[in-house]
C-alpha cells in the first residue's frame, strides 16, 4: 500500500461491508442455525424417544434428562477443541470438518432403539455442534469491519437462537403426527402413562434427526463457497496468500485492486502466554465469579428446564403436543 507498512485489520475496516462482507455473514449465520437445531432437536423430541426406549417406564422424566447430557458433554469437548484445532489448520477446514461431522453422527441417531447406541452418537455429534461455536465467533471477528462488528457478530450468533425454534418448529408437528410418516421405518410404539393405562404413538422422531443431517449438504457448501480468512493467513506466516485473500476482498468491495506487498504486511504480536490461574487471582476472581454464575444460570435455563419440562408438564394433566 504505496511503500507502507500494513495490517489486515486496517484493510478490511478501509474496505467496509462489502459482497465478501454478506457472503461470510450469511454462510455463518446458516451454519449456527444448523448447529442450534441439532443441539435443541433432543429437547424437542426427548419426551417421544424416552416412550420409545423406555416403554414399559411411566414416568422416564430422569432417563429424558439424560438424553440432553451427552449432547452437552460433547459440546464441552469440542468447544475447547475447536478454536485450537482452527489455528493450525485454518478457519474454513476446521468449520467445513465440524459441520460435517455432527451432521455425519446425528444421522445414526434416527435408527436408535436403546440409550447406549443414541448416547454414544449423541456424544460424538456434540463434539461437533460445540467446535463451530469458538470458529463461527473467530470468522465473524475476522471479516467483519470494527465498526459494525458488533451488530453483525449479535446478529449472526442469534442464528443460534433460530435454529432451537427452527427445531421446535419442525419437531412439534412431526413427532405428535398420528400416522407413521416414514413407514415401518416410524414404527408404532406402545407405553404407558402414569396413571397405568397404555397409549400408542409413532416413532415420528426420527424424521427430525434424519432432518440434523443435513449439515452434511452445507458443509459441501461451505468447502466451495467459503473463503479462508486473511487474519488466518498472515498469523500462519502465509503473507502472499494473506494478500491474494485481501485482492479478493478488493474486488468484492468493486474497487480496483492494490498491490499488497508481503513484506509490508504487519502481524500483530501476540498477547503474551498466561495461565488459567489469572482468572482466579485477587484482581480478577469476583469477574470470573460473576461471569461463570451468570452463564451457569443462563444455561441452566436453556439447556436444564428444556431437558425437563417436557415430562413435568405432561405430569400436570398437558397432552405431548400441547
């Protein structure tokens, strides 16, 4: 940029919103609609897989619960994965990977009929479904201007919150069907209730996870539409394809392209290294203490009283669809 040095955070808040800009929003925002449908799609249909597992149980509200556990176990796994994995690889690898993945795993779920077989790929598809959280947040940081990060990285993340009413959505209507939608692949089911008299149902359910594999197809889309990140690029020390990303982002802004000379191009340092201790240091303990209860309670709320509800209102006199 005429004999000057250079970052790839200046270019790309020099360019504004541009095409690249909508393209990289969009292709997100999507990918954490199918990630919040995959994670909630077993709060949605938990109460018809406990009568399917556990027919002979009237009241399966503690099997239900642990439907939703393994999910969430995999999610911790893969969000502390995710992000490194993302850095050594790159951003659109780790992203078309994870989306792949859990799509991949929640497939085998639609042709479960005992806990330890949906469990184990419940577990598995999580690992997935919490590794494109940490990238989703990094590309969005990465490709977004500064001074419309935040609307956009707000926006983008509640795709997220749309993919949970998006299984709600979806999961309602097709789990209360009283016809088999798929055949004998939807077999009928005959359980009991509480008061000891029997009902029948059909296993419906296993449409919506055939419904979560569809992450399979987007990822494929995400492999030819996605962009690696400059940011990426030039913190691998790949400084040329650093700036044939920044030329694309040129074109897709309209405007003429510049020579980015590689050698102007400047990496920020980065932080030095600490430990997780600091969090828990005199300076920063009451933060840490305030943050972590606040979350605790947030995802109690989603995550917890969705797990559970279901059987409880259905205790008090509520019909599965209602």
């Amino acid at each position: 940029m005429n004999g000057k040095e250079f970052t790839v955070s200046e270019v790309v808040d020099h360019l504004g919103v541009n095409g690249h800009t909508w393209l990289m929003f969009f292709l997100m925002i999507f990918a954490m609609i199918f990630d919040g449908y995959d994670f909630m799609v077993v709060n949605t249909t938990n109460l018809f897989v406990a009568h399917t597992f556990w027919p002979d149980n009237p009241n399966p509200g503690a099997l239900m619960g642990s439907l939703t556990t393994w999910g969430l176990l995999g999610m911790v796994l893969g969000g502390a994965v995710g992000g490194i994995m993302s850095d050594k690889i790159g951003r659109k690898k780790m992203l078309t990977i994870a989306v792949i993945f859990y799509g991949l795993f929640t497939l085998p779920q639609a042709f479960a009929n005992d806990l330890v077989f949906f469990a184990a790929f419940r577990l598995i598809a999580g690992f997935g479904v919490g590794s494109c959280i940490p990238i989703v947040t990094t590309v969005f940081s990465e490709t977004i201007p500064s001074k419309q990060r935040g609307v956009f990285v707000t926006i983008g993340m509640a795709g997220m919150v749309a993919g949970w009413v998006l299984a709600g959505v979806v999961g309602n209507p097709i789990c209360n069907t009283a016809t088999p939608i798929l055949g004998g692949f939807t077999n009928e089911v005959t359980y009991l209730n509480a008061d000891g008299s029997s009902a029948t149902m059909y296993a419906n359910w296993r449409l919506c996870y055939l419904i979560g594999a569809l992450p399979i197809i987007y990822g494929i889309v995400l492999h030819f539409f996605m962009h690696e990140t400059p940011h990426w690029y030039a913190n691998a020390g790949r400084m040329e394809e650093a700036c044939k990303a920044l030329n694309h982002l040129q074109r897709s802004a309209g405007q003429e392209e510049t020579h980015f000379d590689p050698k102007l191009l400047v990496v920020p340092p980065k932080p030095a290294k600490t430990s997780p201790n600091i969090l828990f240091s005199k300076k920063f303990i009451v933060p840490t203490a305030a943050i972590w209860t606040a979350y605790f309670v947030g995802q109690f709320c989603v995550y917890g009283m969705n797990a559970w509800l279901p059987t409880w209102f259905k205790g008090i006199g509520y019909t599965p669809s209602e």
